[in-house]
C-alpha cells in the first residue's frame, strides 16, 4: 500500500478533529466501550485510538476508500473520498473500519475481511448492510480517480 501526503490546509485539520471526535464518540455510544484521549477499552484490554486521512491512497492500482492497518492499529481513511460523502455515509465508513479492528481483536488477522462472521459483528452492535457490505458508488469513484490524477500533477510540478 502506498501513501502520499501533501502540504496541509485549515480545512483538512478541522475534518480530522471532528473525524476523531466522531470515531470516539461511535466508541463509547455503539460499542460501548470507554474511550481515554488516546485508547479505548475492550474486553478489559487497552488499544490505540489512530484514525487518519491519506491522500492518494492506492492498493493494487486502485484507490482505496479506507483500510484497518492490523500491523500498527491505525485507521486509514481516503480523505478526497469522505470528502464527498453525506454525513451518514461518513459514520458508516467509520464504523465499517472499526469493525474490522475489533474484529482483528476478536479474531486475529484471519484474512477473511467480510465474510460471514464480520456481518454478524456489525450486526451485533446494530450496524446494517449499509456498514458491512464495503460497497462503493462507482461514480463517486471516479471522481476521486480523477481528483487524485490533478494532485499527482500537481506534485509533478512542484517536484
């Protein structure tokens, strides 16, 4: 997986302030687990709250939407993607990376990403297809195709 990073704009802090508000706060009122400035607790266990935007994030020639790194505990989302996205769409997102991290927690890596028993987790803490399905609007897609080919220019230029 490869990521680049870019110079920062006011906007981009400000979405990742309310991102980690938003992540903590479906911590503490959907999983119910308490939620310290940097860990929450589960299954009396502490782990690290890392959740962060990426630009240009690309696997296997695509972009990706958002991933659960299990080697370093850290979310990753798309942040030209979640951009785009309603609100509930964003807290959908989240929540279908977070269940994956609880399901690493539960499960170890397993490499079975969506079957059968990560529905019935999300399930679990009435969280619909809408969460564990990982669909992606084809057209919002490309959009984020074509705004990661203008910052791949862009960086061009600048280097």
């Amino acid at each position: 997986m490869k990521y680049n990073y870019y110079p920062v704009q006011e906007k981009f802090l400000d979405d990742l302030a309310s991102l980690k508000i938003t992540y903590k706060k479906i911590l503490q009122d959907e999983l119910k687990c308490s939620v310290s400035k940097n860990f929450f607790k589960f299954q009396d266990n502490f782990y690290p709250i890392k959740i962060k935007f990426a630009i240009n994030v690309i696997e296997k020639n695509r972009p990706i939407i958002g991933s659960f790194n299990p080697h370093n505990l850290t979310i990753t989302l798309n942040y030209h993607y979640y951009q785009q996205l309603n609100h509930l769409e964003q807290l959908n997102l989240i929540r279908h990376e977070l269940a994956h991290y609880i399901d690493y927690i539960l499960r170890g890596h397993t490499g079975q990403d969506h079957d059968a028993y990560f529905h019935q987790l999300c399930l679990s803490y009435g969280w619909d297809k809408n969460v564990y399905a990982a669909t992606i609007d084809t057209s919002l897609l490309q959009k984020i195709e074509d705004m990661d080919k203008k910052v791949k220019k862009t960086e061009k230029l600048i280097s």
